[in-house]
C-alpha cells in the first residue's frame, strides 16, 4: 500500500517550523493507554484554554469521544464553555480503511497502533507517551509523538538483529512467516545496496484485523515502525494476489530508506517517485533473493506497464494523473523499469537502479531532499523515460515499446482472466458513471467503488454475480456474456451479494482487451551486495 511518509514528515516539519518562538509556544504532554474497545489518550496543557485544534485536519475521528465533562469535539476541535488544561478521549479503531490517509487507531490482535501526529494539537509543541499495562510492551519508547506506536501483549512481540516483528494471534502462521522473513532479508539486502544506518529500531507489525474494504493495505512513519494490515481471510491466498503479497513487506522496507529521515521534495506532488522506487524495488529485490521468480516479476511488469497504459493513454502527459490512486504504483514501477534497463545495458551490467537511488539518497541526506529533478538527472538525456513522460502522448506509447524492444524486451498481447474482468467492469462503467469508478479484488469478493457517481451501480455493491457469473472465479466467460449483451443493446445484470439485481444499461459494443505482455526480458535478479563503486 502505501508509503505515507510525507504526511507525517509534513506534520512534524510544521510543529518544529520556524515563525513561532519556542517561549511562545504551549506545551502538551500526552499519555495514552490501553482501555476497553481502544485506547485513552490524556492530553495535559502547559495552561488552560476555551479551543484546542488538532493539527491534522485528515485523521478520521468519527469514533473519538470526549470522556472529559462540559468538553466537546467536532471538526477536529476541541472546546469548552470554561478553560481546561487536561483532558481525555476515548478511541476507538478506525471503522475502515482510505486510502493514502492513516488510521487514527488500528487492532493488532489484542492490541493497538496507534497515529502518534493525529493525536498533535495546533499550536503546542508536544510528548507523547505509551503507559503498558502489565503484560503489555508499547513500541517505540522515544519519538512516539512523530508516528506510529504499538500498545498491546508483549508475547506478541519478537526480537531479532536489530528490529522488532509483533504479530496478531490470530494471523495464519503461513502469512506471518512469509511476511517476518521478508522484513528480515529485506533489511538485509537494502542496507548492503543502499548503505545508511537506520537512526530507529525497525519494527513490524502484522494484523489480520484490517476493517477493510481493501484486502491488505501497509504504511510506514517516521518511528521506524511499518503497520501491515489484512482484511478477510488470508489463511489460503488465491494464487493472483502471490506476488503482491509475496512484495508487500519489502515495498514498505524500502521506505525506511526513501522516506524514512529523508526530505522528499516532491512527495505530494509527484508520490510516483518514493512509491515507484519502494515498489520497484520490492519486486527486484524479491526475485534476486528468491522470494518471487523471474516469471512471477515479469508477469507483474506486464500489469504495471498495462495499468500505466490506461491511465496515460495517448494524451499529453498530465502530472495530475500520477498523483493519487493505482497510477502511482504501476507508472512508477515503469519508470524505474525504464531507468533500471536503461543503467544496466549502458554499464554492460555492472550497475542497476540501486546505484542510482544510492547516489540520489546519500545526495539527498546530505542536502536538501531529493525529487523528480535530481533523479532525472542521473539518467542519460534522451532517456525512455523522457519519452514517456515529456514527449508528444500520440507518439508515446510507440516509442516507449520501441525503447523496450531496444533494451531487449519482448512483447505479446496476452490478456488474462484478470484484464477481461476489468476491461468488462471499466467498459460498462463508463457507460455510467460521473468521474472515477475503481473496484476491490478481494479474497471474499468483488466490491465497486463508485461512491454516488454512478448512477445505478453507486452504493459501491458487493457483486456476487454479473449475467450470473462470478466475475472473480471466471473473469473470461463473464467477459464474454457481458460483451453479448452490450452487442445486443441490453441491460447488463449485476447481482449482489445480498441477492439484490441491478441492471446497468449497456448500448455500446465492448472491444476485448488488448494486453502488451512481457513475454522475455532481461533477468530482473542482481546482486544483494554492494560492490563498493558507485561512480555513474
């Protein structure tokens, strides 16, 4: 999922900024605990006031109570008709995942991880302390003010060179197993490729107790601690989710090194950067230790350089386009592919993307941050990556597979089950809805994601069935039935999973789709060790 770094390096820049003297500053100190249904969070003020602003306007509170009398909180305030200078809330879990947004409060088995900038007050320069219980440990003891803080059973927690793995009870010991020797091999790889001593003690934590709707989402704050959270049933994944699952831990590693104690310059405005290097990265680094094999990562580039595809089509490149959703994710896998590629045949395959990011890091640690200008100025000028970004978007795509077949790439239109489910859902939504519509591809399921925009398939419904096919056991066959349907201008059925139909109108022939697989490529495996060069 996501790394969500730049929220909280955001947050604590505007606590620490300058403008404000420090005599001129309040103080908080705040205390949380372990308490039945969540967590009890005691904020104490350095003097009383009548208002106490939250600082971060995008935590979802919706399930913070003010147990403090004659107090209330509404639109991220805290007020009273008398001043106070202390105060208590109860939180509880947050009641679903959004996505790019941290949770407030998160279960972790029995117990809880907790957003220690959503707890930050405008104004007032703060502390934030975890008070176990006994039996319990809370993770980080410092720092916790600045990002993620684990309270819960210290049997949970597991020790072991240098970082910290905590696990629900109640994940499959398959998953957890998958997921704890990523992060330990994960640590391993980078640190011996991208050098930097971590300045936290990195930590890991697994829950199975996610609130969906999406079936496992991650992120990573500037304590060090990265929160990986499942939803649904993961004690058999379904085969197509092997090599997400398989990267996930190492996306989210990688941002203890892109994200974590480094400026990212352009974080908000260009995310494909850090997203597109964790994630390419992750699949690089999977296949050369093992994790995932060269089939598996080339079967993912396929769908990375399909999705980017989609979203860029032949328009001129809009930088807009890659700043929220999936797009960030697949055009940056892309990009980094391009510059991998690109870095390995010129060096005659003695450097990759690693050295790269290594030069751009230690630049950026040294300095101001690093951003899409720095990067970009490490590749060579008339890059393929300048041909997908700055050329003419009619031209775009014929030069970028032109580049491919250059850099010894192969490519085949091979649609799978997969892209006919999507071409059908995509074909008939657009048919229908105002703006974006997305879906989850859970492991219970299908889910739209249309909000109201939609007309008759708003209410993002749980499809259980359309033309009375299930569209996840046979996205083909569910294709086709939809594509005669549209042929023949009529309606095209959807059934819910509480058994309620929806006919969606569909009058425009639907295309198959037209998938540019990678059918060879160069290996995506290198070496795990730093070779001590890094000249470019």
């Amino acid at each position: 999922m996501i790394q969500r770094l730049t929220g909280v390096l955001a947050v604590f820049a505007m606590v620490c900024g300058a403008g404000t003297s420090a005599l001129a500053r309040q103080a908080a100190t705040i205390e949380a605990r372990s308490a039945p249904g969540g967590v009890a969070v005691t904020w104490r003020l350095a003097e009383p006031t009548t208002r106490a602003a939250f600082l971060a306007t995008d935590i979802i509170r919706d399930l913070w109570t003010v147990t403090t009398p004659g107090l209330t909180l509404k639109d991220g305030v805290i007020e009273g008709d008398a001043p106070f200078d202390t105060f208590e809330i109860r939180i509880a879990p947050d009641a679903a995942e959004v996505d790019r947004i941290y949770m407030g409060l998160a279960r972790a088995g029995a117990g809880h991880v907790l957003y220690g900038p959503g707890l930050q007050l405008q104004g007032m320069d703060a502390v934030l302390t975890a008070r176990p219980v006994a039996g319990e440990a809370t993770l980080p003891t410092t720092g916790a003010i600045r990002g993620y803080v684990y309270l819960g059973p210290q049997e949970a927690v597991m020790r072991r060179d240098g970082a910290v793995v905590v696990t629900s009870a109640s994940a499959p010991p398959a998953l957890t197993l998958l997921l704890r020797d990523g992060f330990f091999s994960a640590q391993k790889f980078y640190g011996s490729r991208l050098g930097h001593v971590l300045p936290t003690e990195p930590t890991l934590i697994i829950s199975t107790d996610s609130p969906g709707p999406s079936g496992f989402r991650g992120d990573v704050t500037d304590t060090g601690v990265i929160s990986l959270r499942f939803h649904g049933d993961w004690a058999s994944p379904p085969p197509d989710v092997a090599v997400p699952l398989g990267t996930f831990v190492w996306h989210e590693t990688l941002h203890l090194w892109n994200g974590h104690g480094v400026k990212m310059k352009d974080g908000d405005t260009a995310p494909w950067l850090h997203e597109g290097m964790a994630e390419y990265g992750a699949l690089v680094a999977a296949v050369s230790s093992g994790a995932v094999d060269e089939a598996q990562g080339r079967a993912e580039l396929t769908k990375r350089l399909k999705a980017c595809r989609d979203i860029l089509l032949d328009d001129d490149y809009d930088p807009v386009r890659l700043r929220r959703g999936p797009a960030i994710y697949n055009c940056g896998v892309v990009v980094q592919w391009l510059a991998d590629l690109e870095t390995r045949q010129a060096s005659g395959g003695t450097r990759d993307v690693f050295d790269l990011w290594r030069v751009l890091l230690d630049a950026a640690r040294d300095g101001e941050g690093y951003g899409v200008a720095g990067f970009r100025a490490l590749l060579r000028p008339d890059s393929a990556v300048a041909v997908l970004m700055d050329g003419p978007g009619a031209a775009r795509w014929a030069g970028v597979d032109a580049r491919l077949a250059a850099l010894g790439v192969t490519l085949g239109n091979q649609p799978e089950a997969r892209d006919y489910r999507r071409a059908a859902l995509h074909h008939v939504a657009g048919l229908h809805c105002r703006g974006d519509m997305g879906f989850y591809e859970n492991t219970n399921g299908l889910q739209l994601a249309t909000e109201d925009r939609c007309g008759v398939l708003s209410g993002d419904p749980k499809v259980a069935l359309i033309e009375a096919i299930d569209p996840m056991a046979e996205g083909e066959a569910m294709f086709l039935a939809v594509q005669a349907r549209c042929a023949a201008a009529s309606p095209v059925r959807y059934q819910t999973r509480e058994g309620q139909v929806i006919e969606a109108a569909c009058n425009r022939a639907l295309a198959p789709p037209v998938v540019q697989a990678v059918t060879a490529a160069p290996p995506l495996a290198t070496r795990a060790v730093e070779v001590h060069d890094r000249r470019l």
